[in-house]
C-alpha cells in the first residue's frame, strides 16, 4: 500500500466520510481471493498492469483451473507455466478463454487484451537445439507481458562465426537473454560483446558432470563479462520477466 | 525404565517376593514384539501414551499390515505415514478398524480413541499451493495425537499482505509451523514477526538449484530469525510431532 | 504492530485527538534507532521481554559498542554472542555496564536487571569436550534470557552408560539441547530416551569427512528419534534461544 | 568492430584512399595495450563510455600500478575493486591521480572527470551491518560509473517493520541491489514489494551451513519473487555494474 | 604369481626342463578366460577357494548367463548379487545349476559344494525394516563364503532397549555388520558397547536431506567409537566380503 | 577464417575484381545453414575435413533428420551421437544413406566415403563389463574420423594381471583411451605404466558414494600418473575425438 | 554391563549381603570419572586391556593434562593424537611419565608396561611421502595396543613395480593398511593382489579437486576390490585401532 | 619391463649365462632407490627420457634435497614443482647444481644437459592476468621436458578480440594449453577456433560460487568444443606434460 492511499484513507477517516472500523479494513486487507489452496494475488495486477501468471509444476488440474478462473477477473492476459501436455490435454476443454498451448515452452497463453503494437526488443538466444525450450519460455512470458521479442537459437561458442553473424541483431536489443546448457559459456561471450544488461538462464542439458545445469549455473555466476543477470536453471519465466520490466523501465520511446 | 521401576524391582527381590532369574528377565525386556523383520517398540506407547506412528516407505504392503497388527493391541489411535495410493488400496480390506486415508498427505489414521475436546492451537502456514501436502502431514500428525490444528495456505513472501492478513490467527497459536519450498523465506519472515516457537519444514517443491528441497532447508536453517527449529526436507511428521510435543508441554490451560 | 494499536489510532484520530499527519507517523515507524549502520530493534525488546543480542561477528569494536550503547536504554539484560576474546579487550573499557565475559562461549552478558528466581529447567548435554563452547553460547543464551540451566558435557554414545547415568537429571528437563559434532549421534539417542522436545547442535568438530558439521547435521536432520528440532551448525544461540522459548510457553508453574 | 566500421574500410580499400596492407591491420586491431602479463581492453572504453576497471585480487602491487597507468589514458574515471588495505599502502604514493579509497568496499576510485550531476537512482539494501562492505562495492560502482546512489543498510526481515519504513525511498529508484547473507530472504521479500528490477548479491557473511555464501545464493536463485537478478557471492561490483547498465538504458529523463 | 612360482619357473628353465617361450608364456599369463566383453578372473578362485562371484548391474542377462557358465568351472559356489528379479526371471531357465534366488537381497547362489558346517559367528544388526535388503546381501554372501551367519533386524537407537536386549548375541560374534539409513547411528552405538570389528554399511533408506545414503555413511566415517569399517552405500556385498575375510583370518578354532 | 583468406578478398576488392558489397559478404558469413532450430555449421568440415556429428540428446526424431539432411551436402561420414534406439526405430526408414546403429554404443553412422586404409594406432581398454556401451562411442567415434581402434574390456584394476597380460598391445597404441566408473583406477595404472598420452573417460557405472561418476572423475583428475587427459563422465565421443586429434598429429607414417 | 555382573549382584541382594540401596548404585553407576568438562572411560580399559586413548583436537593444555593424569590410573599405556607440537612443548614438563613424541605422527605416547614380544604382523603402505604423517599415525597407535607393526612407504600406482618390488612383506601381514590421497587408487590395486582384509585411509594430501581427501575417499568406497575397509580422511587411528582389532581376533598364534 | 628384457633375461638363463637367482633379482627390481621416506623411480627415467620431477607440497626441505639428490644420478634436467619461495630459500644453497628458480611457477629447474634446438610448438594461453602462476607451471615443464612454448596472457572471453588477435600464433601450435579460472569459458572457444588438442587447466583464480576452481573445472567438463583434454585443477605440471607428450608424438619433424 502506497503511503498516499494510506494519508488519503486517514484524512477521510478525520473528516468522518469513512468511520474507524471501515479504515481498519481498508487498511488491512489488500485484494487477493482465498479459494483455501490458494490465495490468488490480485493485487499485484492492480499494482502493475502485468498478466497474472501461474507456475503449474505440483499443482493438480483442479486447482490449476480454479485459479485461472479467478485470476480472469483482473482482465489481464493470463499466462501459465511449466505446464505439461498431458495436463493441458485434460482441462483443455474448460479453459476459461481461447488457449495459445506452447508445446515445448510448456506455456498456455489466454488473451483477454487485443496486442497492442510492442516497442522495445528482447533477443533470445540459444547456445544449442535443445536449449529451445527455456528460451521459448522466456520469449512467451517476455511477449505476452508486452514486450517486443526476437529469437535466435543455436548460436553456441563451439562455432562463434553464427554468433557473430547475428550480432547485428543482438545490438539493437534493449536486454539480451542468452540461455545455454553444458558449459555455459555463451552468456560470458553475449557479455563481453554487448553493451547491453544480458539476462542468463542455465539450462539443464547436458549429462554427467553438468549435474542438471550446475556446471552452466556456475559459468554464468563467474562470468568474467560484467552486467550479467543470472536466474534459476531452466527458469525462462523468471529471466523473460526480468527482462520485460528492464524493457517496461526504457520506456515506449527510448532507443539505446 | 526408570530408576523408581528399578529401585522397585530390587527392593521385591531384596524382600523376596521375586527370584533374582525374575528380576534379571524384567529388567532386561522393554516391552516390544519381536516379528523378526520388525521390532514393535510398545515401550514408547506405554511411556508417551502416545498413538503409534508407522513411516510406510521401503516397506512391503504385508509388513506394513503386521505391523499395523500389532500396535493396535495398544488400544491407542495408529498413524501411518508416506503411505502411498497404491499401497493403501492393496491393503485397505485388511486393516484392522476403520481407516482415515488423506490422500494429498498420504497418511492412514486409525482411531480407537474417541476424540476428546482438544486444546491448545498449532497453526501450520505454507507458502504455496504445492507445498500443501507436506503441510496436510504435518497438520494430521499433529491432530492424531491430540493438537487443535488450523491450517493456512499459500500465504508465501511474494505476496507478503496475504500473510500479514493472517497474522491474527497465527499470534493465537502455541506453535507455528511453517511449511516452504523453492527459496523457504517464509520461515525467516514468520520468525521475525512471531514470538512463538517455529517449527520450520523445507519442502522438495522447486527445481534447478532448488536441488531437490535443499536450498529451503540452508535458508531455514541460516535463517536471521531466532528460533526456527528446522527438520528434514518434507518431514511433516517430524514438524507436527515436535509441535505437539511443544504444544502438549504448555499443558491444557495455558495461554500465551 | 498490533490490531488493537491500529484500531486505537484511527478511533483517536476519528475522535478528532490526533491529527492525520500524527496518526501516519504513529503508524508507519515501529521504534527502532538508525545508526546508519544498524537499524537497533527496539520493537522486538517492547514486544517480548526478551534481552536484547547482538551477534558479534563481522562487526568493528566500534559499530559493537555503539549498539550495545543503544540496546540498554531498553533496560534489559544485554547478551552478545560470538564475541573473539581480541574484540573483548579492545572494548571491554568502554562497555556500558558490568560485563561476564565467557571466554569459552564467547559471550558477554550485560545484566539491567536483578536475577530472579528462575523456574522451568533446560539441560544442555554435550557428546564431547570440544563440543563444550557451543554447548556453554547456548547455555548462557537461555540463562540469560531467563531460564534455569544445567550442563552435562562429554556424554558421546561411543561410551554409552555415561548418557545412560545422567538420564535422571535429563528426564527433570522441560526441553534438552543436544551438542555434538563428529557423527552427532547424541542427538538421536537422546531424542530416543526422553519424551521432552530436544533442540540439537550440530557443532563443526571433527575432521576430514565431517565438512565442518555437515556430517553432524545431516545426522541430526535424518534422525529416526521423532521431536528433534535441529539449528544451524555451532549455532548455540538459536538453539538457546528456542530452548527458552519453549520453557516460556510452559509458564512459571507448569511441570511436564 | 561494427559492419559500418568494416563496410567503410572495405569502401576506402575499394576507393584506394587505403591498401589492402593497412587495411588488414585495421580490421584485424581492435584497440588494446600488450603488457605481456595484461592486455588492456581500450576497446571498452571507447565503445561504451564507462570507467575503466581493474579487478586487484591475484595481481602484484607492480600489475596493479602498472595497469592503472595504462587505463589512465582513456581519460575516464578509473575503479579498483578487491583492492585490500595493504597493498594500497604500498602503491598509494605511486598513483597516477588523486585516490578516493573506499576501506570498507576495498574500492579505489581515481577521478579524471568532473562529477556531473547524476539523475536515475540506484537504491542499495542491506540485511545486516556486516553486509555493508559488499553493499558498499555495490554502491562505490553504480555512483563512479555515473548512476545516482543510496543506501539503506540494516533492514533484513528478523525485523521487517525496518524495511517497510523504508519502503518509499525503494519505490523511488530505478532498479534495487538487495545484499544479504545468511538466509539471503532480504532479496525475496523486497522482490515481492517492488516492481523494479532487483539485482540480488548474496554476501559470505553467515556461519556453519551457510557455507560461505551459498545458502544466501540459493535462496535468490530460488526465489518465489519474479524478476530477481542474482549475481555471484560477494560480486558487489557485478551488480552495481548491472543496475547501472539498467539505469543507463532508462535514460537520462526517464522516471518509472 | 608368488615369487616361489617365478622361481621355480625359472629354475625348470635353467634346468632345460623348459624352453625361454614357454617360461615367457608362464609367466606372463595367469589364468582368466577372455570372453570379449569380461575377462573371468580364474586366478582369484585358485587363490582364496572363495566362491566366484558376479555383479549383475549393467550387465545383460546373456553376459550374466556366459560368465555364470564360465565361472561354474571353477568347482566353488557361485553368487551373483544386484540380480533384477526381471533378469531373473529372464535367465532362470537357463541357468547352469540349482538357483537360490533370494527376491529382498536379490541374490542368486548356485552351490556346487556340500555346505559344510562353519564356524565362526558373523552377526548383521539393521536399523530398520526397511534396510534388510542390504543386510541380507551381507548375509547371503558371507554365508555362501562359508561363515556362519545370525541376523538382528529392527534395533535402531530410536528405541535402544531393543538393541540391548540383543546385546548378548552380538556379544557371540566374531565380527558384527552394522546395517543403517537415514541418521546411520546405529554403527557408532554398536561399535560403543562392543570390543568387535564392527564393518557398517549406510543403506540409502531415508528421504530429504539423507541424500540417498550420504547423511548414514558421513555419520559412520565420523563415528566416535574406533574400528568402525565403513563399505559404500548400500553394499551388502563388500561387508559380507570384508566380514567372511575377518571370520577366516581368526580361524575355524578362534574364540573371541 | 584464416587470415590469408581475409588478405586475398580485400586484395581482390583493391583490385576492383569484386565489389564492397561482395567483400563484405564473404567476410561476415562463414558457411553455415539456418534451419532456425539449428545452424548446421559446415565449416567445421570445410575445415578439418572430419565427419559432421550430431549428439541426439533433448532433439526431437523430426530435428536429428533434418539435421543430417543438411549435414548430408558436405559429402563426409556422419555422425549420430546418444541415440535411444526407440528414436533410432522412428528415423531409421527416412536417414539419408545406409545407416550403421550401435545399439550398445547408441552411435549411428552414414558413411559417404570408402573406407581407406588406417594407420595410427588407438587402444580403448575397459574397466569392466558394465563401461563397455561408453568405450563403443569412443571406440566408433574414432573409427569414423578416421583412426585404427582396437578394444581391450574388463581389464579393471581388481584382478590387475589381466591388464597386464595386454600390455604389449597397448604399448602399440599412439593414445590409449581409459574407461572405468566406480574407482575409476585404471586410467592411473594405466598412466603409471604406459608413455603415451591417455584419454581417460569416467562412466556412471557404480551405486552409492560413486555418485554417477563423480568418484570416477574425481579419481581421475588427481591421478599421480601424469599425462591424463580427462573427459566427462560418459563423454565417449570426446575422448574418441581427442583420441583421434592427437592421433592425426602424429601423422600418417608416425611411430611411436 | 555384562549380564553375569548384573545377575551377581542381584543373587547377592537376594541372598542379602547387599541391600537394594547399594545394588541400585552398582547397577547404575558404571566406573568413569567425572571431570565436568570430560567423563573418562574407564569401563572401556578395565573391559579391553586396550591402552586408553586422548584426542587432543579441540581441547585445551589444561585438559590434556588432567585426563592423561585421570588415565594414568588405569596403569595402561596411555596415546594421544593430534598433538601439536606447540601444544606438546607447553605440557611436556608436566606429563606423568616418560613420553615418546612422534612429531611426524603428532602422536604421544607414555608408557606404562613393558614392550611384551609382539606377535601378528600389520604392513601399513602409504603412496606417497606426503601420507607418511597419517600412516606413522597408523603405526603408532596399532604398535601402542599390542600388534607387530611394518611400514612401506611411497609405493603409488604411477610406479607400480615398487608396489609389486614389496608384494612379499605385504603377503606376511595378516592386516594391511593402505593410506593415499589424491587418486586413492593404491587401496583398489592392494585389495586386487591380496587376500586379507585392507584397512584404507584416505589423506587430505593433494590440491584442486581432490577437496581435501573427498577424492581418495570415494575412489576407495567405490573399490572394484572387495574386503576394503574404509575410515574417515586423515584417520590414522582409526584404522590402526581397527587393524589391531582384527589382528587381535585371531589371536597370538594365528597365521594367515 | 618390456617383454623383450624378459625374454632376453629368460635366454640367459636357458643358455646358462646367468643363474636363476641372478635371473629372479633382474626380473624382481627394476629400478628405483629406497630412501625410506621416498622410493625414487629411476625407470621412468630409464624409460622415457624425461627429466626427473619432484612434486614438493608436504614434503620437508631435508626430503626435497634428498630426492634431488637421488634423482641427480640419472643425468636428465630435473624439475621441481609448487616449491614454496620459503622452502627454496632454505635449500637453495645445498642444491646439487645451479638452480633456475621462477617465482611465479613455484618451480626448480636443475640444468644437466644443455639446451637443443627444440621443435614443435606449445602456446599457453590464460585468460587472465591472476592465472599466470599456473599457465607458467605449465610452460616451464613442457619447455624444461623440451618442447617448443610460447604464452599469451590475459585473453579471455569479457574482451574477445583480444583473442583473436592471437589465433595466428595459437594456429601454429602443435597443441594449445588453455587456462582460466572464474567461468573457464576461454578453453571452449579456443577449441571451437581451433583444430587441434587443446589441454584445459581450470585456475582456482576467482571467489564466491567458483569454489575454489570448481566452476571453471565444470565448464571445461562439459564444453561443447570437442577435443578439450582436461586436467586438475591450478594442475600446471600435468597439463605441460601432457601438451609434451603429444607434441612428442608428433616427432621433430611433424607439421599440422
């Protein structure tokens, strides 16, 4: 709660349009819906005109549509996450809404906004084939937040000439996301070449002594190139929204 | 046993009424039962008066249902936990009385008890959704042997208003356990703004560098608050049966 | 900051005693004093009753004393942990009171207030002699926080009987701390033979393959006794800290 | 080298205002300074405006002195981190400017530029007072590179009235760098307050199983907040660099 | 090869009795059958009159059948341990002689030697229900080895009266295996109260923060009680092996 | 691209034989083709003549077949990598060119060129039985770039004159290729008897404290043997493909 | 307590030579002294004739004194370990009795009965000179109990022939100790050439990834050699406690 | 000992030239020196040609000039590795020849033979300025053993064409030695740049989450640049050896 509703809620109070117990529930009950499995956050919509988001993993079909439910109400566009295909198939058909289904980002998309025309580009770039996945989950979660996004995969430092032919496209982006699995390294390369904040997502591919994107972890926390942003491995959703609110923060007009 | 016990059976044998071979056998044998591949522990339940736990993982169907057996004959309420669907449909005709299966936290009570009026609040907080079976583990161990338990849901740091919200219901509690995956930070938050014990489980809920619950568990256990008491990773039994113990220690009038 | 405080300010200001500007002030700053570099909690002493503790480590002899500086205008007892005996002698003649310095826990107490007849007994039993330090930090903790406290030190299971001839002392305890590194097997054992809830130490002694006190606490953490409420490794404050804690919830009278 | 720079180049060669000879040496030299143990990157400098930096852990007094020399012709302020007290005892005589040493973030700044004024503001939070040294590379970075910075140190959540008090002046910077140790929660609770960037450090401070940082490190990675830009243990200077990248982008009149 | 046979090689040599070619091809090859893919060890056989045995994980059930037909031509008894009970099943009809196959330890014994009366007690105590598994792997091989075998299951130190009600048959032992999850305590207790060579085995029972055996073979490389042998996680096998060689070292006469 | 290339094209340019616009081109685009999943980078083969490889893990059937479509046009050997033989049977109607799988190495290949006769010596030796699948991907990798391979299995350290006994074959080998999981020990044994360099390759094979693999590479990385090249675990293709670099530099009429 | 001792005193209290007072305090107190901050063990030495042992890590000069005086009583010989020197020269004035410093071995050792002709042989073989200090620790303390002790040192895998130079003397032990770091790998290649069971310590000698001794560690866990008895890093005592121990076992006359 | 001395040692016998007691000790010692402490391995020199090396960390002074002293006699240069400046300066005036000691390597280089035109070139490349000590190790060995070596410092990734400004000197080598610590991603460019074996070092060059080298250990593990032999960390000496030993295999006259 802003301090200004909180003065506002007080002089109301003092001039007797509101009485004491009204202001005591303003003031202590911020909007969210608790269905008792969940308390749906609806606050943070009111606060920041983002999509509401829901992070599927462990959650039963049930409870998965029940929130989607609640969190329409908001008007805002709808994202879920990590959601599997199987889960999909099974409450496809009570979606609250027309479904976009990505089948490697895991995604589900319910538009209740008609796009606007985005400003600002988010590049994603992707050391190997298999990296596809995560980097489509940050492009998804990227661009139904808003902004404007551009994908270019399979871009590893084992053959750097592909890099390097698409640095020219890599430049014009406001924040970079580089997703790499194995030994990571693509995110030190993007840095050191970039001026730009870069986003780095460590992905789990790999075998052996990548220990599940340990290795890539690493790399992207030791980076000798400064400025890099690292997130959870396989965490798309986290370093598309990271990257989407430094690209909210440049504003619709600003050019870097 | 204990020294009264031993003092007693030295002083009948001292005054005759017992041969020293008796004495020697009753201080030697602990009550239990021995069905070789397990050793019913009826001591703890004569001590504690207690029900009886059995933990189901690693265990065959048929163990589980002699074991079940041979603790009823203790006449108190019967717990098992990590108890799985599948296990409990095999052996669910064969159970010795009639059967509370709680499927999200995977535990069978069985009651020979009457319930009697409880007292004493324990409130069990999680931070999400997927955290819930755990937290359900924990809330029936604690109530199975004689806590009043109430349950909050989905009340995690990133939406901090939704547990200021209930700080209420968790100020009348003897004891708070709090239930938290993925980065387990509301453990600390709950311990900053509780006087009360907290009795803290990491949950195996997040993925990457969650590495399977550890990341919680080093939060929880690093955590700036002071007295968090932290247990295994998804040990809810562990956590309500502490909480109970606790709780059981203020006695039935006490009041914080 | 509690309903009640919030529902009176707004009835004050509704009543027209206090004005809106007064009554924000009121409620937005909880008591604590900016050192710039400390924020010193005065709530917390407020709220709970409960000396005030400083934790020593990482902190100048300067920034030390002017904390404890601040803390005493509360009036209560001081307590500051982790405390190297080189920092002690570079401040001890500036401290702002008469200190007990505990060269072996290192700890400084601070006393504001006349000891009182303590009730409600916690023991601290340690598995080793090296593990008596982090055994005394929690000792003074709690004792100091005003609790009655004995110790029983060097009682490792690889001599069991000596454990086994202090159970007496033991079973009178409302909680027991266990401490002990190397296998932290004590805690298990302990944990087996009583009823009460134990609080347990992993401390960092031992060598090679004990990691500092992983090995300790990963023992503790997967202990087969239920009720065993586990604290970071050589953390005898917190574990001081819960121990009294839930002496406290026993009350003044209670008796287990 | 921008395909602009090679396209003119190309275009010169073709013109005949260039050989072919020079024309190699063009392309193949980007900007740098062999000194056998270092190559100096002038690139950097005049590609992107910012100071210099030199990295002083592992490198002699004489690199040290050597390097800076090297770095002052670019004309822009210079910045040395890591650097410890002794050794800018031994080279402070020989500087080739005026030295502003940080003793506390271990930081050496030599001006060349007059200080301008700076617009777009860099907030750094601390959890504790011995998080100050890390918050402090943090902030020395941000402010030599040109962001606006403050500080507020103090605030983790064992006390979390201390952060909320402090909300407004968080809500007016363009990006927050949250340092904490321990159970690193700080960057998780200001993560689900703000909807600003979050540059997240987790600092070594902390004992037992914090193991130097790491738990602090896997609680950001982990974290339930979105949006959270973890850099690696103690990196102060990373994340001052990335929330000044951030801040750059926003623009010199940008407002959030 | 003992160096008594290089001499007597050597000496047939100088005698004539054997040509150069024929001492090289002597010495050089010791026996094994080479079948491509596994080299059959015949050397051990002849050496120590220990049955041959096989470790069936990772192997198919044609490799399984191949070297259990080579292996029989040794005359001992044969053992293959970690045998699937699918593989099993698999081969059983194929197999070269009378099967044991036993479903919990998943060994297959084929003997073709009389068993002969041993002497000699090895005792295996486990903690729990569900370590018997891997305690009777240690049982099964060294019985099939030749030592006399009793097994005590279920006595972990959750409830020590029903280790020590057992104490007086591990007392018997010669050796005692030691057989434990998840806190692994019971090692240090046994090898406390017993002057014996305890050899102790971590099984990977347990969840969470027990790591699939970790925390159970840290507490028994740390144990406080001397002379505790620890085996890899869950290796019945090689504490089986490690106790029969300790039984035959003290002699078939030997009286502890 | 080498610099006598970028020489010639602005020699040419200077010339006026070509034009900016083409100069330009043939400098920023090295060959590779953008099938936008993947960017086939031929000039690998260009350069190095090697067969194109392809590692199938995280691809779908739909990728690898495109893929080696592409990779197809260079007119080399191809090379399949970590292909299940499940993908293997979708694929295997629609591979351009008659397929060689290894269903124990998970290797495919497609051979465009007739085999030459090889020289150059490599020796693959196996550890056990169970390594075998991971000393094939070797053993073919090297065999299709071009090398001469023999394989030596189950020659582990346990029976170590099996090892022995084929020492003269290794001591034919220009590089030896070392493969064992559990101890791992082969490779310094190997190292310790052998000149030539070793490639050694930890497997997962193992249980328990072998961590799949860890305990191999570990071992590996601080053999005392000096001259071992160490790969990752499983990594048969990377130490079949060092193997053969070093094997190549050796030259066709090299002995050792 | 053995159970003929219990049964004694009970006959006597039957037959009324003791009353249940006195009989109540012989079964209670086992013979130990209590020096507060240690609990010497006498049971231990009156049990196994087996000199008492101190380990000096952790403890004060003070301490060391007062229970190696406590010790003395026992007329054992007594041994400490990890004795610094620095510690050695504070206390060695004040030692009762005639000590034997092992500077290598950090061992102390005052004796207290005469050498008695020594029978059973151990050979403790160490890999490298570096391991010299933990095998003399090895040696010191099997010697001190009663065994035969041999030393070979500096016999590691990378020169194999002066391992195998040394096979004779390790065939004439009936227990052998095998100490490395690094690659540990000397335990595997011992256990493959010998028969008798093999007592292996793992050192922390080595740099980078050997992780202070966790390299040796798991290679000799993971052992292809079966009959490996594996002791925490560095634990010198411990192994030569448990080759005594098995030496011990079969007994003065026993030959292997 | 090749076949070929066994079978002429074996012909000797047979035609009476020598006894079979002569016969069994040439067979039985192959050459070393028994120095107690160290058994120094005159047949690797015998063997290989090589230069003697002496690793020096946990070795006294008085046994690093023992073993130099032994080594002496075989006429090869020697070469002493991590030699501290302290232990150097205590033995440098008893060395057995004049001693080239670099400050930076840590190592010796005692000079017997004088130096031959070498051939075959070995680059060492580091990233960084603070991995200098170990690329020099590196180079000192595999220049002292006799190849060809050049280094280039200070190249890594953050500022990339400072790297490919060098790959003409690094495409002339027969083998390049890459060496980085922090994220190590030098080593995977450089081998996606270049043809031939490149020998990875990890540096423990770095702080927080590189764990002391671990990081860049990883990510040249699972670098996606094929042909990347990896070795120990900060392990200059096994990487220079290596590097030699394939430029060996290359013979004089070799050319890629």
């Amino acid at each position: 709660m802003k301090p200004e509703t909180l003065k506002r809620i007080l002089k109301d109070l003092h001039d007797g349009s509101i009485g004491p117990e009204e202001a005591f529930r303003s003031i202590k009950h911020l909007p969210y819906e608790n269905m008792e499995f969940a308390r749906v956050d609806h606050h943070r919509a009111v606060r920041s005109g983002l999509p509401e988001v829901i992070y599927c993993q462990g959650k039963t079909p049930k409870q998965i549509l029940a929130i989607l439910r609640s969190l329409k109400k908001s008007g805002h566009n709808l994202l879920a996450t990590k959601l599997l295909p199987e889960t999909f198939q099974k409450i496809k058909k009570e979606l609250p809404g027309k479904a976009e289904y990505n089948l490697e980002a895991r995604t589900l998309v319910i538009r209740q906004k008609t796009r606007q025309k985005k400003e600002g580009l988010i590049v994603v770039v992707s050391a190997g084939t298999s990296d596809i996945p995560v980097a489509l989950e940050a492009a998804v979660t990227a661009e139904t937040f808003g902004s404007r996004v551009e994908t270019v995969f399979d871009v590893g430092v084992a053959g750097i000439h592909r890099l390097i032919d698409n640095l020219d496209r890599l430049r014009e982006a406001r924040v970079v996301v580089a997703v790499a699995g194995m030994d990571g390294a693509l995110a030190s390369v993007v840095g050191g070449l970039l001026e730009q904040p870069v986003s780095a997502i460590p992905t789990s591919v790999g075998y052996g002594a990548s220990f599940g994107g340990v290795a890539a972890l690493l790399t992207m926390l030791n980076s000798c190139a400064s400025g890099i942003a690292v997130v959870n491995i396989d965490n798309g959703f986290g370093a598309g929204c990271l990257a989407h609110k430094i690209n909210l923060l440049a504003g619709p007009k600003a050019s870097v």
